[in-house]
C-alpha cells in the first residue's frame, strides 16, 4: 500500500473542507443576494426595457396608425395588426376569433373619424416577444414603446397574446 499517497489525499479532503468551512462563514453573516420575489421586488434600472406597450394621445386614443413597419420587422413574429377594418370594408375577411376579440368592440365604426388610420387588431404574443426593441425603434409614431414592466405570466398560452386592451394597460407612463 502506497502511504505516502494516502497522506496526500488526506491533506487534500482536509484542506478542501477548511476551505468550505471559510467560504461558508465569510458569507453566513452577509445580507443575501437573493430576494423574495414576488413578495420583494426587484429594483431596475431607470433605463431598463423589457416588454412592448402601445402609448395613447392625451385624449386615451392610440397613436398607433396601423403602417405595419412593427410587424414587418418584429425577428421572432410575434406582432399582428389588421388596419381598420371598418373603414376598409374587410369585417368579412375577419376570422372568428378575431371577432370575439373585446379590442374590435372598442374601435367600432365612428372612432375613424378623426381621419388617421388606426388598428382593429393589434396583438403581441408576449412567449414569442424577444423584448429585442425593434418595434420601438421603427415606429414613425412612437406608439410602441418597450417597457419596464418584466412580469408577464399566464396560466395558458392563449392568454400570452395580449390585445389592445392589455397592451395599453402594459404601460406605466402615458405619451404626453
Ligand atoms: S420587442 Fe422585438 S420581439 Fe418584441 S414585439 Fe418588438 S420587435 Fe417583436
Ligand atoms: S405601433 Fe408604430 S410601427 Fe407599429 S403599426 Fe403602429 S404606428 Fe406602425
């Protein structure tokens, strides 16, 4: 039997353990780095984005004039617009989940008035959102607008979809 190898390994456990014991009480004493979310939130950055939120004009109507450019761009598809359909004769061509969605209640006939062109539809899927900023960056508009809000959770993948309606509720502040 090789003694002098069974010393070594000895050594070897021994300092290994003196090591971890340190390591364990430098850091028993320090205030974790962890937190108790969601109970304790986490505190981000002033410049930090994660979702896309649609802004409004004062009035609560949406700057969002239906150009596409968000969409067309959007690397992971997750944006989907129909223009006003009212205006455009196209209710037809709307499936019929397109038309129990609430968003199109809210945009009925008469809010075109004012003459812009608005979306009937917009959705972003929020598991395909890569939270990348291309739709900010391209909007000629500034209707989209990637937020600080970091929590979104659903309990189905249909609710990850999110309309209109929850989109400008995504927002913290307004378009002044
Ligand atoms: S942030 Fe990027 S991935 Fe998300 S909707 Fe905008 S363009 Fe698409
Ligand atoms: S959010 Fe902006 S880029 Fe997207 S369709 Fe509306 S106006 Fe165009």
């Amino acid at each position: 039997m090789n003694t002098g190898k069974i010393e070594t390994s000895v050594f070897e456990i021994a300092k290994n353990l003196l090591v971890g014991i340190k390591t364990t009480l430098k850091t028993f004493f320090r205030k974790p780095v962890t937190f108790e979310y969601p109970r304790e939130k986490l505190k981000i950055a002033p410049r930090f984005r994660a979702f896309p939120r649609l802004n409004v004009n004062k009035d609560g109507s949406l700057r969002c004039v239906a150009c596409m450019l968000c969409m067309t761009i959007c690397p992971s598809e997750a944006i989907r617009i129909i223009a006003g359909y009212v205006d455009y004769g196209l209710e037809n061509e709307l499936t019929e989940r397109e038309k129990g969605n609430h968003s199109l209640d809210n945009l009925a006939k008469g809010v075109f008035d004012d003459g812009r062109r608005h979306p009937s539809l917009f959705e972003i899927d929020m598991l395909r959102c890569i939270c990348c900023g291309y739709c900010e960056e391209i909007c000629p508009e500034e209707a989209i607008e990637l937020d600080g809000n970091y929590e979104v959770a659903f309990y189905s993948r249909g609710e990850s979809v999110y309309p209109i309606e929850k989109l400008k509720m995504n927002f913290k502040r307004k378009y002044t």
